[in-house]
C-alpha cells in the first residue's frame, strides 16, 4: 500500500475527516498487531482506540520524510500492547485465564498465519528461516523482550540481539524486492 501523504498532511493540519479516512485504512492492520500480544479481544480494542487518540494527539510528530508511516503508527501499537501486558492490572486479570486463552497456547508459537494475515506479512514471512520466523513471533508479535526470547530459547543474550537484528535485515531486504 502506498503510503497517503496527503491524508497524513491534511490530518496534521487538523483534518478529521482525513483522520477517520487514515482509520479506516490501517485500523483493521494495527488490530492484527495488537491482539497476539494481549489475546483479549476487548482489550485490543481499547488499546487500539488509544493508539488512534494518541496517533490524533501526535500527529505532528510524526515527519514523512524521516520515516514511512505507518511504521510510526506500527510502534506506537506494539508499544501501547506491550505497555498494557506489562501493566499490574493487565497481569492480574490474567491469572484466571479462560479455557479460550489456551487455545492460543495450544497452537504452539509457529502458528502465525492468522496474525501475519491481518498485517499482510505472511507472504514475506514464509521466505525467512525457521528460527527468524521464531524470534520475529516472539519479540514482535507476543511481546517479550530480548532477555525473555533469550530465555525462552535458552539461548545467549547476544546471540538473539544478532539473529534479531540479521533476521530483520532479511525481511527488509525481502520486503524491499518485491
């Protein structure tokens, strides 16, 4: 998708009828984010009104020369959904988890067709190696940090920075190709 300069111009002027257009565009993509990090529906709802609050409320901080869009708006999202499972409150209210939160869990941490559908990844997804599939899942799709990847692949901290940063590299050059 082509990125809509003018929208984001007439939005930052204020516009918001370029807001609810610039919505609808990408809201569907940025929910698609948010839910395999907080598994709740209503609560990826609420975070992604608030990425919109707080995409209305900063619009003029974002620059269309330093950087594309909608990966401004996509950090904004994963930072919000990260910030919300890391909450106290977040964490209590997933003590008594639903037998619905296990069929996450049971799908087992390779089953990304359906979060990587909703963003339009998965066609570059599936041209990366097993083990960059594997940290992408876990870092930007589930949320953990870098210590919390390391630990859950029992591997060394460096060692998941590097493949981190060579498995995004891949996907850019992947993404840049077609």
């Amino acid at each position: 998708m082509n990125q809509p300069d003018e929208l984001i111009i007439k939005m930052q002027q204020g516009s918001e009828s370029a807001f609810a257009s610039i919505y609808q565009l990408y809201s569907k993509a940025i929910h698609g984010v948010i839910i395999p990090v907080v598994r709740d529906q209503e609560i990826a709802e609420e975070i992604l009104q608030d990425v919109f609050v707080k995409v209305w409320n900063n619009a003029n901080s974002y620059n269309i020369n330093k950087g594309r869009f909608y990966t401004w708006l996509l950090n904004i999202a994963r930072n919000a959904a990260i910030d919300k499972t890391r909450s106290k409150a977040f964490k209590n209210s997933q003590k008594n988890l639903t037998t619905d939160n296990f069929v996450h869990i049971l799908e087992g941490p390779d089953n990304l067709s359906g979060k990587l559908d909703a963003i339009g990844l998965q066609r570059f997804i599936d041209n990366l190696k097993p083990i960059c599939i594997q940290l992408i899942d876990l870092l930007y799709f589930k949320g953990f940090t870098q210590a919390e990847t390391a630990k859950e692949l029992d591997s060394p901290l460096g060692t998941i920075k590097t493949r981190a940063r060579n498995c995004i590299n891949e996907l850019r050059k992947i993404v840049v190709r077609t």
